[in-house]
C-alpha cells in the first residue's frame, strides 16, 4: 500500500463545507465520488483544512491509502502517462467548480493535516457594487479607515491566544497559533487581508477579518479591540462577514 496526497482547487459557493456532511453537498463527497467512479473502488479521504460553507481555495489537500499499481490500469503506458490519463478522467468527472491538480505518491507516515508547515488565506472586499464580485468577495460599502485596520493586523502578529477568534463547539486541544504574516493591502479593486499560520482555529480568519473592519469603520475603539483578544472569550468578536470572501491560498509541506 502507498500514501497519496490529492491536491484540489475550488470554488465552494455551491458547497456545504470541505468535510463530508450528511445530506449535503462537499467537496470531500464530491471528489470521493469521482475516485470510485474513476478508479473502481471506494476511499475514505483525510483532509488538509476544512474550510467552511461557502469558502474557496486556490490549494488545499487530501490524502488517501491505495495499492501500489493504482496507476497502471493500461499495461501500455508507464506511471506517470497513467497518472496522466487518470487525472484527466478524474477531472471531466468531477462538477465544473472543482478541480485536481496533482495526486502525490507519499510516504507512508505521511499525513496531509498533521504534517502541513502553514497554512495561507486571504479575505476579499469590494466597496462598489459589481455583480461579478458577488461570489469570490464580500461587498462592504461603508468608509474605512485603512491605518487602522494596519495597526490590527501588526497587533494579531504579536498575539499568540486565539480563542478570542474561535468558534464554539470546536475540539481542540489549545487555541495558540502562530502567525506571520498579517497584513492589509490592495488587489485591484479588492480590498485583501493576507494572513499565514501554522494553524487556524474554526471561524478564525473571518473573526479578525470581521473584527478588524468593525475597529476601521468606527464601530469600537483600538482598546475595545485590544479588549477582545484579551478577553479570552468570543463574545465580542464579529464573525458575521460573509464566507465567500474567503480563500484558502496555500497548505505547505517540507516534502512538495
């Protein structure tokens, strides 16, 4: 038996979450499908990061544990043109808004979600209204003050406690998290805030986004802002910005 890492791209309007859910759609479910159909035998994928309903990603992973000849279905081609041959079957099987872009023979130990260095994300918001944007960002039209929101974001770089910015319901051991990159800046006509990790807790991103625009806009003051981290509790946190704005852009390994 061999490990594989999948590696996926996509689009989560139309989509319950990453995870597996029951009567409802995921792309976990949806590229399980795609393998049984493509390979002719069922798996049960581990994944990287689970994003939310609704939230994209540009590079997120799955693996799964097959036989080693997995791609050498046609004995006149070798590994990688089946590989090759694979994908592309994979691909015209899956719904339009997801992709594969690399299966990864690994080794054994590997484990997608475990093994991951840091994790990058990025959170769009247009100001004028544009029917195009309406899916891939968050449409805000209220006035910003922009050196606010850099003097949050260099203040999220010198915290370590995130369970001010975590979600109830959540099982994890600790909610400390390194980050190191935390900043603000324009993406043609998007509004972007670029944050990397070694982890992320549940709601997290949308948390400091939705609090950090809360401070911008005059809503509460760098102190009451400060008071939220410090606060160790949630209460306070403004979750409610849209999942749509939000990608997932990268997942790193040491070994890809």
């Amino acid at each position: 038996m061999s490990r594989y890492f999948i590696e996926v791209s996509y689009k989560g309007t139309n989509y319950a979450g990453f995870q597996v859910q029951k009567n409802a759609p995921t792309i976990q479910s949806e590229v399980e499908k795609a393998l049984a159909i493509g390979l002719k035998q069922s798996f049960n994928l581990t994944g990287s990061s689970r994003t939310d309903a609704g939230v994209h990603a540009l590079q997120n992973y799955f693996h799964f544990d097959a036989a080693d000849n997995i791609f050498s279905l046609n004995k006149n081609l070798n590994e990688e043109e089946n590989a090759e041959r694979i994908l592309y079957s994979l691909n015209s099987i899956l719904p339009e808004d997801i992709v594969i872009k690399k299966i990864s023979k690994m080794g054994a130990a590997d484990h997608c979600r475990f093994n991951a260095l840091s994790r990058e994300y990025k959170y769009f918001i247009y100001f004028k209204k544009n029917p195009f944007y309406k899916d891939i960002a968050y449409f805000y039209p209220y006035k910003i003050d922009i050196e606010k929101l850099h003097v949050s974001a260099s203040i999220i770089l010198n915290t370590k406690d995130f369970i001010s910015f975590s979600k109830r319901n959540t099982q994890v051991n600790n909610f400390i998290c390194s980050i190191f990159k935390s900043e603000w800046g324009y993406e043609n006509d998007f509004l972007v805030y670029n944050v990397a990790g070694n982890r992320f807790l549940r709601g997290m991103v949308k948390g400091l986004v939705g609090t950090m625009l809360k401070m911008a806009s005059g809503k509460i003051s760098l102190e009451e802002f400060n008071e939220v981290i410090t606060n160790d509790n949630n209460t306070k946190t403004d979750f409610s910005v849209h999942s749509k704005g939000l990608f997932l852009i990268s997942v790193k390994y040491s070994l890809l």
